[in-house]
C-alpha cells in the first residue's frame, strides 16, 4: 500500500485558492518570529489527478455494505439509503454554523427537535438528547445521568454498575470513566439473566444495571420485566444498551420494559453510514425522574419557533462542543420519514427472520452453543470444527468466498465465537450463498485444512503481522528510512 | 516435565523461585502459551510495596492482557527491564530469561500453600 | 420496502425452514403486556421523492446562509472546501465500511488512517497521533483525563480564555472523574497569567490561538509545569505559519479538525484531533493504525495496541471511545493533500493577511480599537464604542453574521466584538462591513 507520503514532495501545484486582494503585509511583520513556524509540514504537493487516483485506489482495497452482505454481529451494517447523503448535503444544512442566532436556522432546530420527539416515541421514554456523538458516549452521558440522579438524592454510596457477562466493553469502560465500578453477574445456562444471581448482587451500592436488549447472544430476555421490577425495587436505575434495537424496532419499546434511560444508535439502527469507524450518533431517551439531569443546551418549541433552552440548573452540563452530530441525526430523521410505522415493523420483522434462518440452516454444520429462536443475530462457535481451526482462520476464509466475516471472539462466553448479523437487508439469496459458503468452508476445515489457515488469498494483502504492528508500532510515516 | 521441579507455582499461573525471603517471580509456561506472542509487559517500580493477591505487573499480547498478581506480600527489589525492549523472551524463555519481578517477601511461609510442579501439571490436565 | 430484498415467498420459503407459521411468532418471547403497551409513531411511508421535498422544505427555513457573509468562528470556520473532498468521502467503498477489524478488507481505511495520523504529528510536531475522538472538545476531555491517569493528580489547571464550548465540556467530565479544575486568567494582553501558576497539577490546558483569537506564548511554559503535563488546544490551519506546539514541549495536543474541510453542519459531525508523545502511548485514548507487512512481507496496515482499548480491557481501557469520526478524518487528510504543505501555508497566509486588513481598518474607525495587543491569526476580539448587540444587530439586516457579544463578555471582556476571517472573505465583504460600521 502506497501512502500519499511516498509520492514526491514537490513544489506547490496551487490552483485551489485565489490570490491575495487586500495589500499585503507580510508574515514576519504579522507575526513575532518566535511563533512562526521554522519548517514546513511535510505534506506531499500532489496533482489534482494523482490525488484523485491514489485515494481512488485506496477506496478499490476497502470493503463497505455497498460491496456485499456483512454481517458483523452487533454492528447493524445495513443499507444506507442514498437519499441521506444528498440531503445531508443540501448547503442550508450542511453550511448552518452552530453559533448563528436561532432565527437563522430554525429548519436545523427544527429538525433536531422532530427528530428527537420521534426518538422518544420509539423509546416510548418522555426526553432525548441528542448530543452524544456515538452509542459508547451515549453510554458515558448516561452514567453520567445516574451519577447525578442519586448525587442529588443523596445516595452517593450507590457507586456500583451490574453488568451481565455478555457486555460490549464499551460498557464496563463507560460506568468506570463515568466513576463507577463494575461488578459482572454471570448469565444463565439459557444464555439470560439468572434471577437468582440479580437478586443476590442487587443492594443499596448498586446505582445501575446496563442490560443489552436483546443481549448480545441475541436472545430476548423474556423475564426482562422481572428483572426491571427488581432492580427498581431495590432502588436502582435499568440503563439499556440500543445497539440491538434493529430486533424489536416498530414492535415494542425499551420504555416499556422499564427502561430509565436507553441510548440509540442512529449509524445502526437507523441507517446513518458508519464510514468506516464514525461518526455516529448515540441519543439517549430518559424516563421523567432523569429529565432534569439532561445535558444542556436543550431544544424547545415555542408556538412556533425552536430555541435552545440553557435554563435547567440541575443539568450535568455539555458532553459534546455543540448539539450533537446533526449531519448524522439528519440521516436519521430521512429514514424515519421514508420507513413510517409499516417500514419499522418490517425491518424487525425481516431482520429476526434471516437471522432465524441463518441460524437454522448454520447449526447443522457449526455448534450452536444457546439454541432457541433468535432476535436479529446469534452466535456459533468455530470450536471443534478441525484440528487447530479457530474463529479466525473461518472468518479469513470467508473473505476469499467475497463475504464480509461477522464478529469474532465476541461475547466472550461462547468459545471462538461467531456473531452474525444479517439485516433486514438481506435477501435470502444473498442468505442462502452465505450459507453454502460457511458449509464448504466447515468441510474444507475437515479435509484441506490448509485453505483456512492460509486465507485470505485473493486480498491485496495476505494476513498481517500483528504482533510485529504491536511490539515496533511504525505509527506514522517513516520519513526518515526513505 | 516442562516445569522446573524447584519452583513453586499459583493457580493464576505463576512461577516462584524462593531463596530465602528473596522470590522471582515469573508466568509459566502454559501461561505465555495461553496468551499468545506477548508484545508489551508493564513492570512495578524498584520499591514498591505490594499485598498478596494485588496487581504486580501486566502482560500483554495482541488481543489480550494478563494481569499478574503479587503470589507473596513483599516490596519490590528487581525487575527483568530487559523485557521493555524485548518482550518476546517471555514467550522464549518463560522459566529463565523471561522472569518478570524479584521481591522481597515479608512471610515466606505464604509459599506453603503454592503447588509443586507435579501438582501444577495435574492441575493443568484437569483444566 | 425499497431497502428490504426478500420477497413474500421467501418469507415463507423461510419460515418454513425454521418451523414458524407466521413471523408473529418470531417475536414470541418478547411478554405480551410489553407488546400490547407499544404505540406507534403515527409516521405513514413516504417516497423518496416526497421525503426530498420534506428536507427541501426545511431547509428553506434555514436563513443563515442565503447570500449572508460569516465572521462567525469561535473554533468553527467557513473555509472553502475543495470539490476534491466530497467526492473521496462519497465513494461508498469508504463511508459504507465499519471500523476496519479485518484488515485485509479494509486497507483503504486503514491507508488513510495511517496518512491521518502522521499529517496530525506534522502539523503538530507530535509523536504519534490517534485516528480521532468525536470533537475538539471531546477530545480535551479525553486529554485532561489521560494527564490524569499519568499523573495521578486530581487537579487540572484551564486557561480562561479557552472556547466556552469547551470548558463546558470539560466541567462535566471533570465532575464524573472527581478532578478539580482551576481557571487560569489573562492578562491585559489577553494571553494566559502563568504568574500565580498553582502547584500539585495534572495538567495546564490552554488554548492558542484562544477565545480572543490571541496566539499564546508557549516557550517557557513548560518548564514551570514541574510533572504537570502541558496539553494545548489548537486550530490545525494555524499550524500553516504558526510553530508547532510540539517544539514547545507540549505533552498533548488537542485540536478540532472542522477547519480541514469539514462543513460546519451545525456543529457536526466534527473531528476531534489527538497527539500526543510516544512515552504515553500506552495511556492515549483512541484507535491507532500501524504499518506493518503481510504474510509475503508486502506492506499494509492494521490496528494495533488495541489492548488500550474498550473491547479488550474493558472497565480498564484507557476510554471508552468505540466509534470515532473516520470519514470526517478521511475529508480532513484528502483536504490537506489537496493543499500539500505549500498550499496549506499559502491558506494560513491568506487567512492572515485578510484578518489584520480588516482588524485594521476597523480600529482606524473613531472608537474602535483591538480588545488585546498581542498577535493573532485570523480571529480577533475589538472593543467596540457602541452597544456591540446593536452593532450585530445592524450588520445582521445586512446579511453580514458575527458572533454574539455575549460569549467574550461571559469571558470578562465587555463590549467586545469578536471577527473569523478566512480566506473565503474577499476585500469588497471586508470594505463593505468597514463601511457599514463607518455609518453607524
């Protein structure tokens, strides 16, 4: 892989901005030379087309949802609708500066104010903020919520978060950034929350339990409303992780279990593109006894007009620079218009049925560690599948059959795990090649072993040196061995 | 056998060579192979006082970090800096070259309780 | 649905395959009384051609930008955006792919991220550079926060004339995290007042160019911290002429990444910048990409001391942050190679000269005068003889946007007007907004 750095470092092709129109000054008599800058970065100067066609090439040796099914468990890669983009883009949008007076952008305002309503509706919550940038600041902003809801209860000794064994990591690190610390409460041999254990875990330290819904075998849990009702009755808060939302989205709602707060992820949930890490959006939605603990500036309607409100004295304040990633809640809003009710039943709908079928036509061939009727995605085990076959060499070996592999190693309690998501996007064609791939694949695991550990072939580059990247990182350009 | 017969050893996979109340203290064999091709390992500072049980050091491999804990209460009085800049011997040489911390203990009788070599590898069979 | 392939005999195809008669039942195990509270939004199915003509709508009452001229700043910027940018960043390959865990599918990411990073320690004179944090504020939070870690002291010190965006910011994750902050004033020239500098830190911040768009002197600074790490908040495209903050000494460098061809979009999605030294590698936050070679010894990219990390040390990792900005970190690196270093230069230039031309003419007027006497990049603060609402409120009918009064007077500079000038103002918007103030 060429960088841009290994292209020649020569003179400025210019051409982008225009000359100077007012009489020139000069840096040296502008700025003192102690703040000037002595040497120049060293930023190629390229051609326009030898820009163009290197950042081309790099697009050519990436894989997106545009280039085929993925279905990486817990990640929601569904179809981005193109519409998104160009609406994103319409200049009154993507010009608006956040710190214009609120009468010059009220179509913004407006939008943001909409679109958290809907938020709260399919939360079935009574508030939203729409400030966290991504689904784990989500979670921070929440546990910042529970910090301060039992701060001004006067419960500071509640400083402990239950987490089922089954978390993103992204939880346990939120509840410790946001003060807390984490105790992990083992799920059942069902795969879902013992009672038992909860009972026993739950006491007056506990401020909270963070719940993934369904959780991320993908199994609901069905005594989600025995567990809600224990914890609140010992007098703790039920945060719930939205990254799976896609399961039961247009049919029930985290507000209903009884969810005090929930985040969304509108970059899975809801259509907004993941672009290749971020930006995301991750709104929370809070019951009444949270509203006034949410993040400042809030956005209210009078008549109407659309305002911020800094007004809410007990808030925790800003988590973001301004309100969110509205370029991303626009997107998210567009797909809500375009979806309607019927399109949100039938992406639930679709989404639990091919991962139902999946997971049928899959545990013939691979060990089904927790067998029963499945949300929006389950987990296989590559264990045992031939003699020194892991998770790993199977998900490589799905790359030379043109697939994006699904998760891998994750959740930790299934052993060489194999968490598939397909989305409602997929259609059963697309299911069914899979299916036939990761049979070949069980085979070829058995007979020609060789074909797994030595994948990918056909990539542009074969396996790489990890444990080279992480012993020497090489973190930046090596100018100097040029 | 692959581990040493004069060393002493925790179910959390550690190593102990005590020689009065001096004790290296290392991760075995089973333990490096379990972790993989470790890239990075975080030592205490010469001094540092420690508990039975607490964190010691940290050894990492690309997707995973074990954590090492102090098998006897003890201050620290010498670590192997050789494995800032080569990692690695661990996984070469887990029982010499590769020691991590020397302490030294406060109660050596908290050695009693380790097991011997024999005992480590029935423990290891009966995984 | 237009986004959903599978056909009604598919879905009974499969249903069949699973046993089910009816995808009622795929939902069994969610409690009936859970089912039976559930309300709709009350959203019918619209087209996509009717969904267009929603936003269209919407839009239009987005008034802001219609034929008006921005000053407004305060870290966000109206510089102008090659056509190149859009057009790599809308090449789906790129904004339809997830974080790149396998990197032999994602070298396109990776190649980038790889480019991000090291184009973040040239401007900055930094070590190693993360991929990115959410946005400049966010990513100062994560700073202080790390400063903490290394430390092991509970008390950080801010510049008062950091962007009240984000002090804010860092307020609340400084309460979480049970760290103290202390303000730092300025001085009559408007530069942070390191004389009664308070012992037993984690960490300085400050910011340049700051609020007032006054360029700090950073040489010294460092010396007097003792083991407080110095972190310092900076604009990138500053970074054309000014020096570096790395050759100061500086242990973190923080910046927002907006100016680098990122659109304002009401204030994001935006690009957190993060640098900091190779000694504490181990403690950034954030995703990095390394170069390494493939099973054939070819060069190629993937992410490394993941162990930092959420997804592997869990309640231990150094932060929490999963998602970050790629694609906003892509735009920034296709926008500065776009430019390369001489045009970057030619930008900081432009954006120099154009601001002191107006700051100039402006305290030429009667009464008008530079709020701070110390050198600045292209955004300063001029204290006005006249109410400065009703001055923004006249120059506003004339399509022409400041930033209000109000967030410099929080900042105890009164009757303060502050102005961004980039290189997309041209002489006859400057003149013009001279002559207006002229008539006042």
């Amino acid at each position: 892989m060429n960088t841009i750095f290994d292209h020649k470092l020569a003179k400025g092709v210019g051409g982008l901005l225009p000359a100077l129109d007012v009489p020139e000054q000069g840096i040296e008599k502008l700025i003192p030379s102690s703040l000037r800058r002595t040497h120049a970065p060293r930023i190629p100067n390229l051609s326009e087309p030898e820009l163009v066609r290197h950042y081309t090439h790099l697009s050519k040796v990436n894989y997106g949802i545009d280039d085929g099914f993925y279905p990486l468990g817990s990640c929601t890669m569904k179809y981005n609708p193109k519409i998104n983009e160009d609406l994103a883009r319409l200049p009154g949008f993507a010009n608006a500066h956040p710190l214009a007076d609120e009468d010059l952008v009220q179509g913004s305002l407006k939008l943001l104010y909409e679109a958290s309503r809907y938020l709260c509706r399919i939360a079935g919550l009574v508030e939203v903020t729409l400030q966290p940038a991504a689904g784990a600041h989500g979670e921070l902003c929440g546990m910042f919520l529970v910090k301060r809801y039992f701060e001004k209860r006067g419960e500071e000794k509640r400083k402990r978060i239950l987490l089922p064994d089954s978390a993103h990591g992204t939880n346990p690190s939120s509840a410790t950034i946001a003060g807390f610390s984490v105790t992990e409460i083992p799920s059942g041999k069902d795969g879902m929350i013992n009672l038992a254990t909860l009972e026993e875990a739950l006491d007056d330290t506990v401020a909270a339990i963070m719940l993934t819904v369904p959780n991320t075998l993908g199994i609901f849990e069905e005594r989600i409303l025995e567990v809600t009702n224990m914890v609140h009755a010992a007098g703790s808060l039920c945060y719930f992780d939205g990254a799976n939302l896609n399961a039961f989205l247009g049919r029930a709602r985290p507000g209903d279990m009884g969810a005090d707060i929930f985040h969304f992820n509108l970059h899975k949930t809801l259509s907004a593109p993941h672009g290749g890490g971020g930006p995301g959006s991750g709104p929370i939605a809070v019951a009444q006894s949270l509203v006034d603990f949410l993040p400042v500036p809030r956005i209210v309607k009078d008549e109407n007009r659309y305002r911020f409100d800094w007004n809410s004295p007990h808030s925790i304040g800003c988590i973001h620079s301004f309100y969110g990633n509205f370029g991303v809640i626009l997107k998210a809003y567009a797909y809500l218009l375009l979806l309607g009710d019927t399109g949100l039943r039938e992406v639930s709908e679709n989404a639990v049925l091919n991962a139902n079928y999946l997971q049928e036509s899959l545990k013939q061939t691979y060990p089904l560690p927790y067998e029963r009727l499945c949300k929006h995605e389950f987990v296989l085990s590559g264990k045992g599948l031939g003699e020194g076959i892991s998770a790993l060499d199977i998900a490589k070996r799905l790359i030379d059959y043109g697939f994006h592999p699904p998760t891998i190693y994750f959740p930790l309690i299934v052993p060489e795990a194999l968490m598939i998501e397909p989305t409602e996007c997929e259609g059963k064609e697309t299911l069914d090649r899979f299916i036939e791939a990761m049979e070949r694949i069980a085979a070829e695991a058995k007979e020609n072993p060789r074909l797994l550990h030595e994948a990918p072939q056909y990539t542009p580059v074969r396996r790489l040196d990890q444990t080279r990247a992480a012993r020497q990182p090489i973190l930046t350009y090596p100018f100097d061995e040029r | 056998m692959t581990h040493p017969t004069q060393f002493r050893y925790t179910k959390e996979h550690e190593w102990v060579d005590l020689e009065g109340n001096h004790a290296k203290v290392g991760i075995t064999e089973h333990a490096q192979g379990e972790l993989g091709d470790i890239v990075f390992v975080e030592l205490p500072t010469v001094g540092t006082d420690v508990k039975k049980g607490e964190n010691l050091a940290t050894v990492e491999s690309i997707k995973a970090v074990g954590d090492v804990y102090a098998p006897m209460s003890g201050t620290v009085v010498e670590v192997n800096t050789q494995l800032e800049s080569s990692p690695e011997t661990i996984n070469q040489d887990p029982h010499g070259a590769g020691w991590l911390v020397i302490l030294e203990v406060s109660d050596p009788s908290e050695a009693d309780s380790f097991l011997d070599a024999p005992s480590y590898e029935q423990y290891l069979s009966e995984g | 649905m237009r986004y959903i392939a599978n056909t009604g005999a598919d879905r009974r195809a499969m249903l069949a395959a699973i046993g089910l008669s009816s995808l009622e039942e795929l939902f069994h195990d969610i409690p009936q009384e859970v089912k039976d509270r559930f309300q709709p939004l009350e959203l019918t199915v619209r087209s996509e051609m009717e969904v267009a003509q929603v936003l269209k709508e919407l839009v239009t009452l987005n008034s802001c930008q219609q034929s008006s001229i921005s000053f407004l700043g305060g870290g966000v910027y109206d510089h102008y955006i090659p056509s190149v940018v859009s057009h790599i960043t809308s090449r789906s390959e790129f904004y339809t792919a997830y974080t790149p865990y396998q990197p032999e599918l994602s070298q396109g990411t990776l190649t980038t991220m790889f480019e991000f990073q090291t184009l973040v320690c040239e401007l900055t004179g930094m070590e190693v550079a993360n991929a990115s944090i959410y946005d400049g504020a966010s990513a100062l939070a994560e700073g202080v926060l790390m400063a903490k870690r290394i430390v092991g002291n509970g008390r950080v010190a801010a510049a008062q004339s950091l962007f009240p965006h984000y002090r804010r910011v860092l307020d609340t994750y400084c309460w979480a995290a049970g760290i103290k902050v202390i303000e730092i004033p300025y001085t009559n020239a408007g530069t942070c007042d390191l004389t009664a500098l308070p012992q037993d830190l984690s960490s300085l911040v400050i910011q340049t160019p700051n609020a007032f768009g006054v360029i700090e002197e950073l040489k010294g600074v460092k010396e007097r911290l003792k083991d407080a790490l110095l972190i310092v908040v900076t604009n990138p495209i500053s970074l054309g002429i000014l020096a570096p903050p790395g050759q100061f000494r500086a242990d973190i460098v923080i910046g927002e990444g907006q100016p680098l061809g990122i659109p304002a979009s009401f204030g994001g999605p935006f690009l957190g910048l993060f640098a900091t030294r190779e000694r504490y590698l181990r403690q950034m936050p954030g995703r990095l990409t390394a170069q390494t070679v493939d099973a054939e010894g070819k060069i190629g990219y993937t992410m490394a001391i993941q162990t930092r990390e959420q997804h592997i040390r869990r309640e231990r990792a150094t932060s929490n942050i999963c998602t970050n900005s790629q694609l906003c970190a892509l735009a920034a690196t296709v926008y500065l190679a776009s430019l390369g270093a001489d045009g970057l230069h030619e930008l900081a230039t432009l954006n120099l000269e154009k601001a002191h031309y107006l700051a100039q003419r402006i305290t030429a007027l009667p009464g008008y005068r530079l709020a701070f006497e110390a050198p600045f990049f292209n955004e300063f603060a001029v204290r006005v003889p006249t109410d400065p609402q009703a001055i923004r409120a006249r120059l506003k009918e004339e399509r022409i946007l400041l930033d209000d009064p109000r967030f410099l007077s929080a900042l105890g500079a009164p009757n303060t007007l502050r102005f961004a000038v980039t290189e997309k103002r041209t002489k006859d918007e400057l003149d013009r907004l001279v002559e207006l103030l002229e008539a006042m």
